[in-house]
C-alpha cells in the first residue's frame, strides 16, 4: 500500500529551471534509497540522480553542476532541482524509492507513473 506521486513536470525554455517532487504515501517505516530515472525518447531509461538514506548523492555525469537531488524525511518526500536545463534533458522522469514498510520485510522497491519534463530552444 505504497504509492509514488511526482509532480512538477512540464515545458520548459532552454536555461530554465524546474523542480520534480515525488511524495511517497503509504505505511512507511523507512525509506533507504531514493532516485530519478529517466528516459529520453528511443533511449534507454537512465539514473540521473541517486540520494542515500544518510544524504550522501550521485549524479549521472551529464546532469552534475545542475541538478541538485534532495529529500525531507519528515514528509517523505523526494525532489529534484534542475537548473540550466538543456533539450536533451527531455525525458519522462520516474521516482523511485525502496521503502521498508511496517510489518514488512525486507523493503520493496516502489515506481512512481513518471512525470514528463520537455526543454525546448
């Protein structure tokens, strides 16, 4: 009983910025890793951003110096920062998130629908 819901996708001019968040609902008792893939058109899907339960991050080479990864355990919930956006940013972005669930064992890992980011020049 756990569910993903990103929101914050869109259109968006090249030098933009935009945010992505992903609240995670459901009955949580923890959450250990959470990211953002994504997948750009007739490409494979990608991880773009990685952020651990203790805070540390990892960036696909491609996004480092722009987007910044983050997350709030009091609302769990998952964001992505993306500045100085470029057209190929352009992808569906999905949230994920392995989550450890009361009476559960071990944790599960969880996908949100994805949520839609188009940078145009």
């Amino acid at each position: 009983q756990v569910q993903l819901v990103e929101s914050g996708g869109g259109l968006v001019q090249a030098g933009g910025s935009l945010r992505l968040s992903c609240l995670v609902s459901g009955k949580i008792s923890s959450i250990n890793t959470m990211a953002w893939y994504r997948r750009a058109p007739g490409m494979q899907r990608e991880l773009a951003a990685r952020i651990e339960r203790g805070g540390s991050t990892h960036y696909e080479d491609s996004v480092k110096g722009r987007f910044t990864i983050s997350r709030d355990a009091a609302t769990n919930t998952l964001y992505l920062q993306m500045n100085s956006l470029k057209p190929e940013d352009t992808a569906v972005y999905y949230c994920y998130a392995d989550v450890l669930e009361h009476d559960q064992d071990p944790g599960t890992m969880y996908w949100g629908r994805g949520a839609q980011v188009t940078v145009h020049s």
